[in-house]
C-alpha cells in the first residue's frame, strides 16, 4: 500500500508540473496579445511607462494564468521529487515557442522544432527514469534531513560563493559576464527550491490535520524562501537588462537546474535508489533537454525551413552541373567561359569565392 501511495503521489506530482509548464506559457501568450492589442488602440505603451494594460482582460487572463500555473508548481513539490519538477520547467518555453507560432504569427523555424522535438523526448526520458518514491514525507523528516552534516556543508558553501559573487565578482565583472548574474541566481535557487519542497510538504501535512503553525521549521523555510526569491529576482533582472534574453533563457535554465539537480542530490539523496540505468537515463534526459532549449532559442532569429534546404541543395547542383568541376590533384577547377564557350584553368580559391558569392 504505501509503493502503491508513493506512485499515486509520483503521478499526482507529475500531472501538476505539466500543467504548471501549460499554464505558465499560455500565460505570456495572453499577455502579449493583450499588449498587442493596446498597442493598436494607441495607448500608451508598457514600455514607455504606461499602465493601460490593467484595463485589458486579456493581460489580467495571462496574469492568473500565471498565477495558477505557479501554485501548480509549488504543489508538484509536495508529491514529486525536485529532480522530475525542476527540469520539467523547460517544457513552458516549448508551450510558449509553440503557442506563439498559432496566436501570434511568430515563425517557428526548423531549429526551432527540433528544440521543440529534442525537449519532448528529454523530458518523456526524465519521467521514465526519475525516482518514484519520496524520501521524506513529515516536517520532522525535513528537519533530520537539513541538519545532516553533508548538506550543511552544501549550504555553508553555496552561500561562501554567492556572497563572494555578489561582494567582490559582481561589481568588476558583472556588465560583461553573464556567468556571475546567472550563476548566484542558480546557486540560490538551489536553496529556494529546497525551502518550496519543505513548504509543500508543511501544506499537505495541513491540509490533512496537522497543526504546522506551531512549527519553528515552517516559518524558517517561509522566510528563507522570500530571501532566495528576492535575491533571484534582484539579479535575474540585471541579467536581463544587460544580455540578450535569448542568451539568459538557456544558460539560466541549465545552470539552476544543474544547482537543484545537485542540492537534491545532498539533501534527499533521491540519486542513492536509482539503478545506474535510472541515472543515465535521467541525466541523459536532462542533456537532451538542455540541447532541445539551445536550439529554441539560439537560432530563433535564423530563417531556416526544410523548403529553403531543398531549393539550396537543388542550385548547388545545378551550378556544380554547368560550373566547374575538380582536377585529379584538387587543387584547380575547369570553368566554361560564359562568352565562347572557351575553357580555361582557374585557381581553386578563386571559384570558391565566385561560387560563395553567387551562392549568397
């Protein structure tokens, strides 16, 4: 009964951190056309200082669908382990990429539906792979768990570093290194997602009965998480204004998973009840993942289509057919004059170049 209470949980968990990722990229997509909209009446836009948008419907849609789709996540903690919510995340940006190609007429190019294609099976292996059962399921086991002398050294360590990004690397290097940004945010958000994990297991220990008001640990971990959160927000937003958003979205996303993978790894020691095909198959997922988001967003602004590959394909045999064709030392190339019908030799180099430049 209790593997059988375990897997119903696993699936539970599972289920509301798909919808959370549903949710959370519906959420920009109403809010984009609820902007777009504006836009087209005149008024004054949000980035122009304007405050028009908390009059339109739609941007208030998007709102609670963000709002529902946080809460979801927050309650996947409670019931899934941290190493299959944290990478799901990923799929809201596939949610987002896709949406916005239907309601938006934003293209979606061929990197880009390989990104999409590559997340969907990262993510479909991580679910295969990731532990079914959780390790804690009280406060009281939460509490056994943060005092274990390995994650307190964890702890100790991740704070040393973030205090030495933010106080001595982040005033010199911070405008010109997206490093330093991302990785006290990832390094913090290591430590939130572990205060959301004891805080959704203090809510479910509520919902059925238990007074955890009285608890010091919950009110510790409540604060500890509006701390991380607020030192996150702080400095993903100096990320954001500095580097390019297509650039931010993926190194963020991997090194903050990478972060959670790892404090989850200490703290719960999920990774110790996986069978070495288990292990491989979920860090495997997680690769394919992170090469699925790479190809979303580094190559969104490229126009590539499989029409476009195929007409390319057929001119550069068509010129190789009428143009110039190698020597036996591959080192010149026989062109046909265009005026006689004359042949002459001509350097390799030079017919690159000319080819190149006929190709562009």
């Amino acid at each position: 009964m209790a593997l059988d209470r375990g897997e119903y949980d696993f699936y539970i968990g599972l289920a509301l951190a798909v919808s959370s990722s549903v949710f959370i990229g519906g959420s920009f997509i109403l809010k984009k056309k609820g902007l777009l909209r504006l836009a087209r009446k005149g008024s004054m836009r949000a980035g122009q200082g304007g405050h028009a948008y908390l009059k339109e419907w739609l941007w208030w849609a998007g709102l609670l669908s963000m709002g529902a789709g946080e809460a979801a996540n927050f309650a996947a903690y409670a019931f899934a382990p941290a190493t299959l919510v944290t990478p799901l995340g990923a799929l809201s940006v596939l949610v987002s990429a896709v949406l916005s190609s239907y309601f938006l007429s934003e293209r979606l190019n061929l990197h880009g539906k390989l990104g999409c294609l590559l997340s969907v099976l990262g993510s479909t292996s991580m679910v295969i792979h990731a532990p079914k059962e959780e390790e804690i399921s009280s406060l009281e086991d939460m509490a056994q768990k943060l005092v274990d002398p390995g994650f307190f050294i964890f702890a100790m360590a991740v704070v040393t570093v973030v205090l030495v990004l933010i106080l001595a690397v982040a005033p010199r290097h911070g405008q010109t290194n997206i490093l330093v940004y991302i990785g006290i945010c990832s390094l913090i958000g290591s430590l939130s997602v572990s205060c959301v994990k004891g805080l959704g297991i203090a809510i479910k220990e509520a919902v059925g009965g238990t007074n955890v008001a009285r608890s010091p640990l919950a009110w510790l971990l409540l604060l500890g998480l509006v701390a991380c959160v607020s030192t996150q927000i702080n400095f993903l937003n100096k990320a954001l204004d500095i580097f390019n958003t297509s650039l931010v979205t993926p190194v963020y996303y991997v090194f903050f998973t990478t972060s959670v993978l790892t404090c989850s790894a200490v703290l719960f020691k999920e990774w110790q009840h996986m069978g070495a095909a288990d292990v491989i198959g979920t860090l495997t997922g997680f690769l394919t993942i992170v090469a699925g988001i790479f190809l979303l967003h580094a190559f969104k602004d490229v126009s590539v289509s499989l029409a476009a590959l195929a007409a390319t394909a057929v001119r550069k045999d068509q010129r190789n057919a009428n143009g110039a064709y190698p020597d036996a030392n591959g080192t010149y190339q026989l062109l046909r004059s265009d005026d006689g019908g004359e042949e002459r030799d001509v350097p390799f180099d030079a017919v690159s170049r000319r080819n190149g430049s006929l190709a562009s």
